[in-house]
C-alpha cells in the first residue's frame, strides 16, 4: 500500500512539478518569488476617483443622486488624495451578486430537492434523474458558468448572477435533500394521518423540521458565493475581479494590495454577520 501511494504521488508530481517557465531551480524559489512580489506590492495604494457621480437606486429607481470630489490632504508630510475608492463600489457590486446568485440557487433548490430526497420523491425514477442532473451540473464550476454566461447574454454584474446562482444550485440542491431525508418521518406521517395534502404535508411537517438546516446552509454558501463573486470578474461577469484583472495586468501591484485589504475587511464582517444570523435565527 505504502509502494503504491509512493507511486500515485510520484506520477502525479512528475505531470505538476515545476517546469522551465517557472523560474523554480530549487525548494526556496517559490518563496523568495513570492517575498518578492509582496515588496512591490508594499505599500498598499488605494485608487481614487477625482469626481465620482454616485447614484442610489432601489428596485431599478433612482433615489438619490450627487456627485463626490476628491481632496488632497498633507498627512505627515505627505500629500494624499481623499475620496471615493473604486474599489469600495466593486465591493458593494461583488456583495450584491452573491446575494441575488444565492437567492436564486436556493428558489431553483427547494423544488428540486424534494425530487432529490428519497423519502420525498414521487418515484425512484425521478430521484435517479434529479440526483444525475444534480452531478451534472455540480460538475462544472463557477467560472466555466461565467464564460457561458458571458458568450450567451454579454458582460456585466447580471452575468456573474446567473453564475454563481447556476453553479450553486447543484450542491445547494444536494444538501437541502440530506436534510431533508434527516428529518423525522413520525411527524410526516402523524400530519398525513390527519388527511393532509402533499403540500399541507411538506408546508406543516417537513419544512419546519428542514429550515435551521436550509438556513445555516444557505448562509455558508453565501459566504462562499462573496469569494467566487470576485474571481467571476476576470472574465468579464463584474465585481471586484475586474479591478484585480486590471491590476494585475498592470502590474499596479500596490493598488492590488489596496484591493485586497479592503476585501478582506469586508469579508471579516461578512463572517461576523452570518455569525450573528446563525446564533439568531437557528
């Protein structure tokens, strides 16, 4: 056993291992490559917008409308510009797709779920079909979505949506039916025995028992979602992977630095609010 995972190890390291292109003659490279990099990206520089028109919508309504200029302040000697980040609009943009992406996954997983779980389905026909359908579609990741996406109705924000809701659905789909083939079948069948519908059934006996798990499990994939969000914009679906595509290309590498300081803050809190949802709510 020992020989054979030696062997598997060996095989695959000889298809990975470092090539000529990588510049890597010895174990330290790697990291005097990255140490490297990480000087050029030292200090963190924030791009600035000298005039920023910002508009409020809600519902595709403008609310509110007015227009930002940047200042230049002397701090410590040094003069900085102070105004409206680019990269804070990108934010709110990559939060609002993993919002709407994950609604979405979910409307699409509650149906199909109840044709995924055994002691839901109508027939073993119909949970072999779901749950081969389920595999097909867990299959192909987020990214691969947003390039179809992006060839089939064009650039934008709305592109990284159906991503992100198309490549969530599938394992969304997969979870809530273990939740519910967990549940326990004593309360489906005291709520049948009382006359009950189909739906009256799943309304009264399984959805009360499976929504702590549809919850908890819908905010995990929601945080998920705020990171796949991010890279979805390097092929052109939105958010904040358009500025870091811009910088890297760039090679602005300071600004990238400045992106990635203001996305970790905003996935700190992310993580402290879904904390709070899941002491809350389950």
């Amino acid at each position: 056993m020992i020989l054979l995972v030696l062997a598997v190890l060996g095989w695959s390291l000889s298809a990975v291992g470092p090539g000529p292109a990588n510049r890597v003659f010895s174990i330290f490279d790697p990291f005097i490559a990255m140490g490297n990099l990480i000087g050029r990206m030292l200090p963190p520089e924030f791009e600035v917008d000298s005039v920023r028109n910002v508009e409020i919508t809600l519902l595709g309504a403008s609310v509110a409308t007015f227009q930002l200029e940047s200042t230049m302040i002397n701090f410590f000697g040094t003069d900085t510009e102070i105004g409206w980040l680019p990269i804070i609009s990108a934010t709110f943009e990559t939060i609002q797709m993993a919002i709407i992406g994950t609604l979405g996954a979910v409307l699409m997983a509650l149906p199909l779920s109840l044709l995924a779980a055994r002691n839901t389905s109508p027939h073993p026909a119909i949970y072999q079909s779901i749950r081969l359908l389920l595999n097909l579609m867990r299959s192909i990741p987020e990214l691969v979505y947003a390039l179809l996406f992006v060839a089939a109705v064009g650039l934008g924000p709305f592109t990284g949506v159906l991503a992100l809701a198309f490549g969530s659905v599938g394992s969304l789909t997969r979870i809530f039916a273990e939740a519910i083939e967990q549940i326990d079948p004593a309360q489906v069948n005291a709520v049948q025995a009382t006359g009950a519908t189909g739906i009256q059934t799943f309304v009264y006996a399984v959805l009360p028992q499976a929504v702590p798990l549809f919850i908890s499990y819908t905010i995990i994939f929601f945080e998920s979602n705020v990171r796949h969000a991010t890279i979805l914009g390097y092929v052109g679906a939105g958010g904040v992977g358009f500025l870091l595509f811009k910088y890297t290309g760039t090679s602005d590498y300071d600004k990238l630095m400045g992106a990635v300081l203001v996305m970790v803050v905003a996935v700190t809190v992310i993580d402290r609010f879904s904390s709070w949802l899941r002491q809350r709510f389950i």
